[in-house]
C-alpha cells in the first residue's frame, strides 16, 4: 500500500466518522425503541427472543458481513439496489451488528428500574404516555451509555466493514481498514500514527458527547 497522503487521510477519517456515526445514531433510535418496547410486552416467548438479542450481541462482526454481503451481492435478493462496496452497505451491517448491543442494554436497565419509575408516575397521576417519557427521562444515563457503546463498536470494526465495503481506496477505506492494510504491508510507523489518530478521534468525540449530556442534565436541574 502506497503511503496515504495528507488529503487521503483526511477522507479517511471523514468516512470513518460519517460511517460510525450515522450507523450509531440509528441503531441507537432502534436500540433504544426495540429495548423498551420488549421490556414493556408480555407475550408467549418473550424470553427466547431475550435469549437471541443476547446472542447476536455476540456475533461475529465478519458474520454480519457475509450476510449482508449475500443479500446485495449481484446475484442476491436485493442486488439490483447496487449498494455493495458502498458507506450505505458498510451502515447497514454496522446497524445490524450495534442495534442488538443497544438493545440489550436498554432491556437490561428498563428491566431492572421500569416498575420502580412506572409505580411512582402512577401516585402522581401521570398517565400511561407520561410514565413512559419518565421512564426515558429517568434511564438517559444508561441510554447514553449503550450509545457510547455502540459508538465504540462502529468506530473499531473492521471485519464487517471490510467484507461489504471491500476497503476501496478514496471511497469506502476507513481508518481501521486502512491499518489493517498497512500493518499487512509491514508500514507499522504508519499503522501506528493512523491507530493514535483513531483513538484520539474517539475520545474527543465521547467527551463531546459526555459535556452536552451534562450541560443538558444541569439545564434541566436548573429549570
């Protein structure tokens, strides 16, 4: 692999995070839908599908990949959608592998606090809507923190992404492939920096996010 240039790390690390955020932010909306409403629902069964949420929060990464790989490969059933060795198909698998993370988070917790909170909106008076916004509102940390988890799972992959994007230079490398490729190549100085770079990348990042949900949390207490 020939040495990134300055302009090519750049668009590495602006698919790398266009990549891993915008996979978060919509397993997290369905993590967090599909994690109360299983806590909410009472219905034969329930506890397999606990059982498989849990389970595919384990799945191999390269796993999802090749699944999703066979779904829109030219010859599978969604090909004619040309998504493949693309950022959507890259988000997608990434959807695939952090919802059920989230998910499972967000149940765990619900399971755990939802009759507590549930109970207390009903002594005052609050309604079936109201108790379900409080519960939101009263499980914000650990929605955070499943969301900061996911973040991590994106931003670090490399197995999924590489099976479905196929680490196509200028279009869908990001960093974690692009050091994969260079420590094959035995670049390990540059395998290095890229990997200190990614770090660095997600603790701003994390911080960031952890500064507005406090700024946030201080504003509603002052309110």
């Amino acid at each position: 692999m020939v040495q990134p240039t300055y302009s090519e790390v750049l668009g590495i690390i602006g698919t790398t995070l266009t990549m891993a955020l915008l996979s978060t932010a919509i397993s997290s909306v369905l993590g967090t839908i599909f994690g109360l409403a299983l806590e909410r629902a009472r219905f034969p069964g329930k506890a397999l599908i606990v059982r498989i949420n849990r389970t595919l929060m384990g799945v191999p990464p390269v796993v999802i990949g090749l699944l999703v790989y066979m779904v829109f490969m030219r010859r599978g059933p969604f090909g004619f959608l040309d998504l493949l060795f693309t950022i959507r198909a890259m988000v997608i698998a990434q959807v695939l592998i952090i919802t059920p993370i989230i998910c499972g988070m967000v149940y765990s917790a619900a399971d755990r606090s939802a009759g507590r909170i549930r109970g207390f909106g009903r002594t005052m008076g609050a309604s079936r809507l109201q108790s379900q916004i409080l519960l939101i509102r009263e499980l914000g940390n650990e929605i955070y923190f499943a969301a900061v988890t996911g973040f991590g799972r994106a931003i670090s992959e490399v197995g999924a992404v590489m099976v479905v994007g196929g680490n196509i230079r200028y279009k869908t490398r990001i960093m974690t492939t692009a050091i994969t490729v260079l420590r094959n190549t035995g670049d390990y100085s540059q395998a290095v920096l890229l990997g200190g770079v990614l770090l660095i990348i997600a603790f701003l990042i994390q911080a960031s996010a952890d500064f507005i949900r406090r700024k946030g949390a201080r504003a509603d207490e002052n309110y």
